[in-house]
C-alpha cells in the first residue's frame, strides 16, 4: 500500500505520518529521511529528529539523493517504509552541494529518477508512505529555479497521488482523508 501524506509547512504532516505507522505497525519501521545537513543548525536538528524516531521504534535511512539506489533485504521484512519528506529530496537533486564526481539532475530527470525510486522501495516493503509538502498555494512570482522546482514536486506529487491507495492532506493538525479509506 502507498499512502501520500500532503500539506503546508508546519501543518503537522510528519508527526501524522510517524504517529499513523508506529500505531498499525508489526514489524520494523524504516525512516528514509531526506534531509541534507548543510551546515551546523541543519546538522543539530536532523540530530534531534533522529532521537526522536528512535523513541517511536524507526530506524533511520539517510537518502538525500538517488532514491532509487535504496535496497533491503529480503531478510529484513520491512513492513512500514516512511519517506520523509520529497521537497527536500527533489530539491537536492535539482540543487544539492555536489560532492566529488556527483552531476545535478535536470527537472525532468529528476521527476523519472525520484519515481523509479518509489517504484522500487513499493517493490520491497508492505506499506510506503511518503510526507510531501503542498507549496503552491502561495505567490506566483518566482525565480526560474523556483519556478522549475515547484513544477517538477508537482509532477512526483500528482504520479504519487494517482498511484496511491490513499491520500491525506494534514491541515493544522487535522488530517483529511482525499483518497481511499481511513
């Protein structure tokens, strides 16, 4: 089952998702978290977030690029995968600090690596749910970049939400079921 989570910054989006697998869960949960650590403050929080998983049972993937190379085991019987979030993954991978011999994406190769990435990690786990951001509800008048950015997250997100068995937009707290069953 995929379950696309969707809201604005700081709508309580996350929290919805962990809370939701750690409460159905029988098995490992794995956290494929996305977010880079540019610089100390980023590096302190993605500490913090860390430790908290670790209270709610989550083990925690890194993956801030290349999605699509994410592999478990057989072994392993993953049964709750949680990927957190794709702003930040398409945003490194249109935009990222490139590391030695690393080549940045353009928008269309991104939106094909980043699917073919789900496409794989469905493959090898019971339940996918994927935390997305809803950044286009606000102004219209951006930078090109910008611009190229917001259309490529758009595209994952429409693709991730048609093939998904269930959508929820997380507005203040409050989830609202747009697809599937609760």
């Amino acid at each position: 089952m995929i379950t696309l989570i969707i809201g604005g910054s700081g709508s309580g989006k996350s929290e919805y998702a962990e809370n939701m697998i750690t409460s159905r869960s029988k098995g490992r949960c794995i956290y494929i978290a996305t977010m880079k650590p540019w610089d100390e403050e980023c590096e302190k929080r993605i500490q913090r977030h860390r430790l908290m998983r670790a209270e709610k049972g989550f083990e925690t993937v890194e993956c801030y690029r290349d999605l699509k190379e994410v592999h478990f085991s057989q072994q392993e019987a993953v049964l709750e995968v949680l990927l957190e979030c794709m702003s930040n993954l398409v945003s490194n991978e249109l935009f990222g600090l490139l590391e030695q011999g690393e080549v940045l994406l353009t928008p269309h190769e991104a939106v094909t690596e980043i699917l073919e990435g789900i496409s794989r990690i469905h493959l090898q786990t019971g339940n996918l749910t994927i935390v997305t951001n809803e950044v286009f509800s606000d102004g219209d008048s951006y930078s090109i970049q910008t611009n190229e950015y917001r259309e490529a997250l758009a595209r994952i997100n429409q693709e991730i939400a048609r093939i998904s068995d269930r959508v929820i937009e997380v507005t203040a707290g409050i989830p609202i079921i747009v697809k599937g069953i609760n």
